[in-house]
C-alpha cells in the first residue's frame, strides 16, 4: 500500500513539474517551420552572421540543460554535490551579473520587448557580492543596457544596401518607410542578384507649357522605364539600376523629353565596421524653362551629367566616421531658335567635392552629428554674358541628429548649418546663408505618415555680373491609408533663389494631391494634380500653372 502511495505522489509531481513549463518557445518553434513566407525571405540581404536565440529541440537535450537562471527540470539527488560558490579571488560577474561592454565586443540583443499585462517587470539586477570587483561587472538595468545596442536594421523588400555614401541623397529607406504600400516588389531571382523591373504609362496635363504669363496648353503621353539589379549576398554589395523619361506632346513636339539616368553602386566590406562605397552614375535632362539661365523660347538645353562618388565609412564603437569625395561633370548642350544656334559651352563646368562626418550614437534612433564639406567648381571659359569666368571654392558646414533607419516612428535625419560659395574673380560678390537639409519621416499611426524633404546649395547662372544664387528648397507630404489598397497623399512645396543683389529673387510655391489604387501586387492605378504659383523679380516672367497625371504602373 506504500508504495501505492508512494507511485501516485511521483505522478503527481511530474504533472505539476509539466504543466509549469512554459509553451511559448514551442508555438514559436511551429510558427517559425510552418511560416509561408520563410521562402520569400531567402531574397533578402542576411547580414553578418549571428548565434542563434532559438531554444535547442527536445531530443538534443541532456539531462544537465536548463535555461540560465532556470533549475534543472529533475532535482539533483546526490546529497555529496556541493553547489559552485563564488571565487572570491576572480574577478568575473556573479550568475544573474554581466560583464561591462568594452571596445569591439559584438553587438547585443535588440531592443527590449514590450511589457505584458499581468506580467511584473524585471526585478533589479543581482548587486556585486563583498569581495568582487565592481569594476567587471554591468549594474544597469536590463532595458537601460538594451538602448545603447546595436541592432541590425531589418530587411527591406527592395534590398537597399547601399545607403551611406551620402546620407541625404541617397537614403531611400526613408522614402520607403513613408510610402507604407500593401504590396512589396517581389522581384526576379537572377542567380545571386534579384531584378526588380517598372513601367510607368500615362497621360498629363500642362495648363502651362512654357512655364510664361502667357500660358499655352497641351497633353502628352508619357513612358517611364525603370529597373533595378541587386545583388543578394550576405557580404558586400552591387547594384545597377537604369530609369529613362519620354514625353510626347500633343501641339508642342519641341517639349518632348528624353531622359535616362544610369547608375551602378558597390559596397565593399572590409570588416564588421568598415566598409567602402562608390557609385558611377550619367544623367541626361532638358533643361527646364524655369531654370535661371533657361531660354523661354526655341529648345532647351540637353544637360548630360556624370558623377563619381566613393566614401569610406568607419565605426568605433558608438563614434562613427566618414570621408567621402566626389567629382561632377555639367555639360550644356547648344539651343536654337529660329535658325540661330546658341553655344552653351561657358556653362559647363565641372565640381570637386571633399567631406567629413563624425557621428556619435547615443542609441539606434538617436544620432548627432557634424559635418564639413568643401569644393570646387571649375569653369573652362568666361561666360559670353559678361566675360568673367564663374570659377568658385566653396564650403558647407551642418550639424544635425540622425534618426536612424530602424524606428518604426521617425527615421532619416535633419540638419542646419552654413554654406558659402566664394568666386575667384572679385567682380563676383560671395554668396552664403543658413543651410537646411532633411530626409524625415515620420510614421503618426499605422495608416498615416509624413515625410519632410530640405535642400540648400547655391546655383550656378551666368546672368551678367552676379556669382550664383542660394537656392533652398523645402517640401512636406502627408499620406494616408484611406483603405487597405487606396491611398491619399497631400504635400506643399517651397523653392527660393535668391542672389542677394536684388538681380535673382525667385519664390515658387507647388500643392499637390494624388491617389494610388493597388489592384494586386503588379498593378498600380494613379492620379496625381499640382497647382504651381511662381513669383520672379525683374522682368514680368511670374506664371501659375495646373498640372495633371494620370496612369498606371506595373511591377514585378
């Protein structure tokens, strides 16, 4: 009868043992195997790699595993075993202790989650026992430790790799944050890359043309190509992409664009914290008719630009470096009017860029920084307008906070700073002012964000005796998930030239609407409409002007 008794008290026990062990990891583990999208996933860019945070299965368990913290599930019974004590002669953190983060250690868990309801927090940390030195050992709390981690940003769909070479230009992380689309390009796996193809056809309408008091208006057709091949390597980068822009109007063929933009970047890592970037790129544009030294009348210029930029990005510990260098090249083509040929070589021109960043972090989503910049821009000729040759040397100075590409509330970064542009040849006065540039969004609720694009530089013009003009350009949209497949989007923009000689004051203020609707994953419907209002000084040149787009977008 005993041992009866002594049976059913066991059975008891091992069902009290069982039903307290936790089922979370389990669902977890099922959840991970039998996740649809775990194939999708193998397109994204792995990263360096990390220990796993998975529990081991079952049957790879022995008889000695616990999790830390946690008692072996079957109490020892050997009445002889002594439990470890601490040494009071080693230096080393006590159990439930960490040891301090130093230089070059890898990076820690990612951010801490969130509480749940009916769950107490993390008590206090285990204080030092007498004898051990405090010095090697982590007191802080868990989730004061967690914010000054460096987590790895997670993939993006697109596979963006290359984002630091200019922070501001070349970030499109932001602008995808903003866009909150229901459907992510899936692209086309190509061997180790992935291509993700567009095109773009519709329709607009120009209230305006000619961007001049007297507005004259037509409708075009529009075709806008566009693809992107990426590499989808765990180390290391390369990405080509190509975009082009062909209008065709209806009453005034000598409009018609013929755009393209090629571009190839690469990444090389050279260890967890270095790397090096550089891109080739060519652009061709028509110049616009507002543009300072525009012609109003006949064709416009065709401006081919070709830049090659690289930059070297270092990380120490929370201070991260960069030093990057770039070379510009304009090149004006000639108009004609009339049967008169205008030469726009005095024009071209070609720049030097050198900058430095130093940026500390204080956590992932919190980043100041100072940057300073040089160039200069180098003319061949004298401009035909007034002989002299429009050869500058220029700096820029900003300081700003870096946001980071990991938020889910803000990411991108802002800055303010001065900048000025000196010409060599004293007849042409310098030209300087207060700086503001920006790449922000802003993500208010899960349905609605905001983006805010800033951008100062001084602008070239060989208008008779002035040296350029401070050109600021500032521009805030709101987007809006009206349904899951319909979006709205509302933005305001501002521009403004300014020669400080009373020569060049320009004001242009743009308001836009649109809306997007995602039949499915490949198709897009839209519509866009702008309103533009432009207010020059000196010769009666102001215009307003209505815009229209209408179209669809298909993409794989």
């Amino acid at each position: 009868m005993g041992e009866w008794r002594f049976a059913l008290l066991m059975c008891g026990l091992v069902v009290a043992v069982l039903s307290s062990v936790p089922v979370g990891s389990a669902h977890a583990q099922d959840a991970a195997d039998t996740d649809p999208f775990a194939a999708s996933r193998e397109t994204f860019p792995s990263g360096p790699t990390r220990a796993s945070r998975t529990r081991p299965k079952p049957q790879d368990l022995s008889d000695d595993y616990a999790a830390p913290g946690i008692p072996p599930p079957i109490p020892q019974d050997d009445p002889t075993e002594d439990p470890q004590e601490q040494d009071m002669l080693n230096p080393g953190p006590a159990v439930g202790q960490r040891s301090v983060v130093e230089d070059g250690d890898p990076n820690g868990p990612a951010e801490p989650s969130a509480p749940i309801d009916g769950v107490l927090d993390t008590p206090e940390p285990t204080a030092p026992e007498d004898g051990v030195d405090t010095s090697v050992v982590d007191t802080r709390d868990q989730d004061d430790a967690a914010l000054f981690q460096n987590s790895a940003p997670t993939p993006d769909p697109l596979l963006y790799q290359i984002e630091d070479l200019d922070p501001i230009v070349d970030n499109r992380l932001t602008s995808r944050f903003f866009r909150q689309e229901p459907y992510d390009p899936v692209g086309i796996q190509i061997g180790s890359f992935v291509l993700f193809p567009e095109l773009e056809l519709g329709s607009s309408y120009y209230s305006n043309v000619f961007h001049a008091p007297n507005a004259l208006s037509d409708a075009t057709l529009d075709v806008v190509p566009a693809a992107r091949l990426v590499s989808n390597w765990s180390r290391h980068a390369l990405e080509f992409s190509a975009t082009g822009g062909l209008s065709f109007y209806n009453q005034y063929p000598i409009e018609d664009d013929r755009d393209y933009f090629l571009e190839t970047r690469g990444r090389l890592d050279i260890t967890r914290r270095a790397n090096i970037q550089a891109l080739l790129s060519r652009t061709q544009a028509f110049e616009d008719r507002s543009a300072l030294d525009a012609s109003s009348v006949g064709t416009r210029a065709k401006i081919l630009t070709d830049r090659a930029e690289a930059s070297y990005n270092q990380r120490f510990n929370r201070l991260s470096m960069q030093f990057r260098g770039s070379v510009t090249d304009y090149a004006y083509g000639n108009t004609e009017d009339a049967g008169v040929v205008t030469n726009n070589q005095d024009r071209d021109y070609t720049q030097y860029q050198e900058a430095a960043r130093a940026t500390w972090e204080f956590k992932p989503t919190f980043s100041p920084f100072v940057e300073v910049a040089v160039n200069h821009r180098d003319y061949a000729e004298a401009a035909q307008s007034d002989g002299i040759n429009r050869t500058s040397n220029g700096q820029r100075y900003r300081f700003g906070v870096s946001f980071g590409n990991t938020g889910q509330i803000l990411r991108g970064e802002v800055s303010l700073g001065y900048g000025i542009q000196t010409p060599e040849n004293a007849r042409l006065h310098p030209v300087d002012g207060l700086i503001i540039d920006a790449n922000a969004t802003w993500r208010v609720t899960g349905l609605t964000s905001v983006i805010f694009n800033a951008s100062s530089d001084v602008s070239e013009t060989t208008t008779t005796d002035v040296g350029g003009a401070l050109y600021r350009y500032a521009g805030v949209e709101v987007r809006h998930e009206l349904t899951n497949y319909l979006v709205a989007s509302a933005g305001l923009i501002y521009s403004n030239q300014n020669s400080q000689d009373g020569v060049i004051y320009d004001n242009e203020f743009r308001e836009t609407l649109g809306l997007e609707y995602y039949a499915n994953r490949n198709w897009i419907l839209f519509a866009r409409y702008a309103h533009v209002n432009f207010d020059g000084v000196g010769v009666p040149n102001d215009y307003i002007g209505d815009e229209v787009h209408v179209g669809v977008r298909w993409r794989r």
